[in-house]
C-alpha cells in the first residue's frame, strides 16, 4: 500500500512538471549592414507611437499576488498591433539585388521592448534584425532557418527584449525572393526594471536571491558548472519563468519547466512554444 502511495505521489509530481520540445531561436549573431554605412535614416515622420499601457494597475495586481509562487513573475504587459511589411513601415532598394524593410516602434517611459510575431516566415538569403535606437543592442539575424512553418501556413514567432523605449525592425531581402512573412501582433512593454543589460547579460545586486536560492557561482556550486549551462530564464508574453534543458536515449532535446509557466497548461499542442525565448542562464 505504501509503493503504491508512493508511485500516486510521483505520477502527480510529473503532471506538475512536463517536458516540452525545445525549439532554439538561433540567430546568426552579426550586425545589420546599416550598421557599417549610411544606407537610410528614419525621418520622425516614419515612427509609430504606441499607447503606454496601465503600469499603476499592473503594479496593484502585482502587489496581490506578490506572494504566490506558483505563477510566472511578470516584468511586462502586452500592447496589441497589427504590423506588416504591407500596412507599415518603409521599404528601400539598395543596388540592383536587395530591398530593405525598415520600421520603427516608440513606447514612452518603457524599460525595454520585445516583440510577439502572429505569423513569421522569410525566404532563402533573407535576414531579419530588431535592435535599439542608439544601435548598443541588437538581435540577429534571423533567416529561413527560423522558420517554424510553410509559407502557406507560417507559425508564429518572437523576438527577444531590446533596452529602451524604442525598438527599430530592419528586414534585408533579395529582389528576386518570393516576399516573405512578418506580422507583429503585440508589442510587450516591459515595466520593470530588472534587467540590467551589458551585453546580453542581467545583473542583480548581493543579497537579491531568495532565501532557498543557492548560486551555482559560489563555491557550494563547484561540482555543478556543467550542469548549470542547462539552467535557463525563459520569457514569454511579458512573463519570465526558469527551467532546464534535458535529453533522452534517443538524443532528442526537451526543456522542463513548471506547468504554470503556460496559460492553458497544454505542453504538447501549444503555440506559444515558439515565442519561447531563452534569456540567460541563472
């Protein structure tokens, strides 16, 4: 009887935890070509100017679940859009073999911006970069081999945090391509100012860990320094929560991770897998 309790305990603990597969947002890590010259500027005129969400209401509701720890923390609210490469932004032609799409977000006061993409597919040679205004921090390039989808039936996508209250979008396609997909349906305004960026780095001052968190850094963390590349921040939607990367028999690779960090708790059919992003390791 006490095995069989025993066995009930554990069959509920991995309904808790589930495994989900881990699709990488790989980006070729280089910098956009306007960049290096002066291929285009963004007039004023070209900027769109998004609305700041209600950050008193979302602090009050955070104070009332300050000490639930069975939800994500949340570090951002979500602004809904609707931007294309047909409704908004600008396209350029450079040369006689590529056009260049480029456009512009602004969100006053935000600490940072990230993007939530609908529907996301890019051609062969295509590159796509989002970076800040003063260009100290950028995301890319993404290619073909981000896409999750046909282009037929692109799934959707996300772009990670960028620093600031602007966030520019820059898409470098070749002429001859079939016009690739890239359609922003919320922008996620972040906050929260906890994420101190040097690099693609966070920062927290001594003392900021709780009182069961052992830091894998310190000496009591010695014996765990291969272990600990697999531990990972994953942000979603506004929400951060933490988990770690594992592997089967058969070499396939899986991300562990409570089941509250899903809205719907659906690890298998769920499409926000792909607008997962891993921010740091912990």
């Amino acid at each position: 009887m006490k095995t069989k309790a025993l066995l009930k305990s554990f069959a509920l603990c991995l309904i808790a935890i589930f495994t989900i597969s881990a699709h990488a947002q790989i980006s070729t890590n280089e910098l956009p070509p306007s960049f290096s010259s002066a291929l285009f500027s963004v007039r004023s005129g070209d900027v769109i100017n998004l609305p700041i969400p209600d950050v008193a209401e979302a602090l009050h509701e955070d104070s009332l679940f300050a000490d639930m720890k069975d939800i994500p923390y949340r570090i951002g609210l979500p602004i809904t859009v609707n931007y294309t490469l047909e409704n908004s932004g600008n396209w350029h032609v450079l040369g006689d073999s590529v056009r260049v799409w480029r456009l512009r977000l602004h969100v006053d006061k935000a600490k940072a911006l990230s993007l939530n993409y609908d529907r996301f597919w890019l051609p062969e040679k295509a590159k796509f970069f989002v970076y800040s205004a003063d260009k100290t921090f950028c995301i890319g390039g993404f290619t073909d081999l981000n896409n999750k989808g046909a282009k037929k039936n692109p799934a959707n996508f996300a772009t990670g945090l960028v620093a600031g209250s602007d966030i520019i979008l820059e898409y470098y396609e070749p002429i001859n391509a079939i016009r690739g997909i890239i359609s922003i349906d919320k922008v996620i305004y972040a906050y929260k100012d906890i994420l101190t960026y040097s690099g693609n780095t966070r920062t927290l001052g001594f003392g900021d860990a709780l009182s069961c968190n052992v830091n894998v850094n310190c000496p009591e963390g010695d014996g765990w320094q291969k272990e600990k590349r697999a531990v990972a921040c994953i942000y979603y939607d506004g929400y951060l929560c933490t988990g770690a990367l594992i592997n089967n028999t058969s070499g396939e690779d899986y991300f562990l991770t409570a089941n509250h960090c899903f809205s719907n708790y659906d690890a298998q059919g769920n499409s926000q897998i792909n607008q997962m992003i891993f921010l740091l390791e912990l």
